[in-house]
C-alpha cells in the first residue's frame, strides 16, 4: 500500500501523545529534515510540554546556527540554542578512529540532552531516527556498518527515555511528512546530513582548522552544484558535498612547492540512502568546484571527485 503522510501524521501525533503522556520531553533540532520534521510533529502533539534545543557543536555546515535560528523564528518555533563547541572539540581532541569519534560526538550530544532536560524537567528525548539509521547501526541481527550518532552512539545508560516517531520511514517518506505538515520546501526538501555533522567528513583527527576548511569546501561545492541544477545542467543528486583527507600532497602554487591537504568532492544518486551511485556530474561544474576550492582554501592543493558506489563505498568518508 502507498505511504499516505496525513494518515502517518495523524496516528504518529496521537502515539507521541500516547507515549509521553503528562510527561515533559526535549527534542533536538539539528536543521535536517529528520530532526525537522521529529520537532514539528512532537510541537503539534505536546505543546506545552516541550523544549527544543539546537545544539551547536562547532561540526556544522557553514552559517547554519544563523540559518536554523532563522528559520525556527520564522516558524514560530521557539528554539534554544546551545554553544557546545568548545566542548565537543576539546573531547574529539586525539581521536582518529571513526567509531571512537562517532560515540564521543553521540555520548556529548546526549549528556547535553540530559542537562538541558534536567532543567526543563523531561523525562523523554523525542529523536528523528529513521529506519536507515538503525539498519545499519545493527537493527534486526544485521552487521553494523556505522554506528549513527543517534542509535550506536548512545550511552548505554542513557537516562532520558527515547521516543522516535520516525523510525519506521525511508527518507523520501520523511519528506513527504514535512511536505504533509507545511514545512517551506528548503527544509522537507534539503539534501540529508549526518548526525556527528563535519566530524565525518574531516577524515580523522577533527581540528577546527580542519572543520573550517571542510565548511568552506562543501558550501563551494553546494553552491556550485545548486547553480548547475538550476541552469537544467543537471539532476540534483541526493547528496553533494567535501570532505577532507588527512593527509597532505604536493603541489605548486606560483613557482613554489606547496604541500597542502586533498579535498574529496562526492556526490550520490540514492533513493534511501541504503545504496547509492555516484553521481554523472558535468565536467565544467566539476573544474568550477575545484578551481574555486583551490582558490578561495589557500590551504587546500588538490581536489579529487569520488567515483565509488555504495557499496562498496559509504556515502559518507566514515
Ligand atoms: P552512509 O555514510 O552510512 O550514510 O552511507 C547513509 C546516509 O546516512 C547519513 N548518515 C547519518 N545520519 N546519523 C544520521 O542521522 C548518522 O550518524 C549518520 N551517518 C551517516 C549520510 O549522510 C547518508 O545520507
């Protein structure tokens, strides 16, 4: 049977209601379509009984704390923002490892939760997970590919109770729910974005210099991208951005020898984001995003396009 929104946001509000009952929750609002839809549902289902906290954790795309606060005012969302991002660089600080570094981004994530819910009195944390989420974080007797932050992440004593409305639904369901509960299109319709944010796409050690540098590579590569689809040079493919490789390459810059970081372009067609295609993205647009990141990152020497399916490859570098 066809996915039908009104009839899921009818019944998920009356389950969010159900399952918190006369209690308080804290959501999260991470700007994603997920997280975005999670919160409008639970604000039409308890209003009066819940907090919702953007957590800004330094690993955000570029400008986004302005962007989401911006637009939860012009929602009439009544939004708490929290400055985390001293702190969850200070505990990335060493780390390499891509597991390590997604359980310390979720277990920071979720202490904050709980302080914040402390001092509004909740009981519940109402997340956007969705099934892709925890398919592959191991649901259901599967191998775990990556722990995402909101399943695999959470600490095994976590002390708020979870309610997860979304947990049943693909991500172009998501969408249509957002579509089904008024959302603007540049939210329902905005390409997905993993949980610990930047922290995936600065391979290894996260720096904040390493962080700046990816902000302004993907939001080069997003613009560009989004400027071809509009001139009808392309389809816009499910999910486009940069990441940053650790290690450095030689190169030139004038007539010296430079030795500067390797930036990956990738871009994926995907209907879930279970598996994915690279994306056939026109030559123009790629030299375009490569000239400009080598201009405008004068940290960064070389840029390469990923070319690799998923699988074998994920859609993110970790
Ligand atoms: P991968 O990299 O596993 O990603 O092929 C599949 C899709 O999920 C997004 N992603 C995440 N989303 N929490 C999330 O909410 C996470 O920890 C996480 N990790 C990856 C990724 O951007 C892609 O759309």
């Amino acid at each position: 049977m066809a996915f039908n929104p009104e009839k899921f946001i009818t019944e998920a509000t009356e389950a969010i209601r159900k399952k918190i009952g006369k209690e308080k929750a804290i959501t999260a609002l991470s700007g994603g379509v997920d997280s975005f839809v999670a919160a409008t549902l639970a604000a039409k289902a308890i209003p009066g009984q819940l907090r919702i906290v953007y957590v800004d954790n330094g690993l955000m795309r570029k400008d986004e704390t302005k962007r989401v606060s911006e637009t939860a005012r012009a929602l009439g969302v009544d939004l708490k923002v929290v400055d985390a991002r001293k702190r969850f660089l200070d505990a990335l600080k060493g780390v390499s490892e891509p597991e390590a570094k997604r359980k310390i981004i979720g277990e920071a994530f979720v202490r904050i939760f709980e302080e914040e819910a402390k001092g509004h009195g909740s009981t519940f944390l109402i997340q956007g997970t969705i099934a892709p989420d925890w398919i592959e974080s191991g649901g259901m007797g599967r191998d775990t590919i990556k722990s995402h932050h909101n399943v695999g992440g959470l600490p095994e004593k976590m002390r708020l109770k979870l309610c997860e409305p979304l947990r049943e639904l693909y991500k172009h369901e998501v969408r249509m729910v957002g579509k089904g509960l008024g959302l603007p299109e540049a939210i329902y319709q905005r390409q997905p974005f993993p949980g610990p944010g930047l922290g995936v796409r600065v391979v290894g050690e996260v720096t904040e210099e390493k962080v700046a540098i990816v902000q302004d590579a993907c939001d080069i590569t997003e613009s560009e991208i989004d400027a071809a689809v509009k001139a009808g040079k392309m389809e816009r493919p499910w999910q486009y951005f940069a990441a940053l490789l650790p290690s450095k390459t030689v190169g030139v810059r004038g007539d010296e020898r430079a030795y500067q970081y390797t930036v990956i372009v990738r871009a994926v067609r995907s209907l879930d984001g279970m598996t994915a295609n690279f994306s056939h993205i026109p030559q123009d647009v790629l030299e375009k995003i490569s000239t400009r990141i080598t201009n405008e990152i004068r940290t960064v020497g070389r840029v390469v396009y990923d070319i690799t399916n998923k699988p074998p490859g994920t859609i993110e570098m970790e």
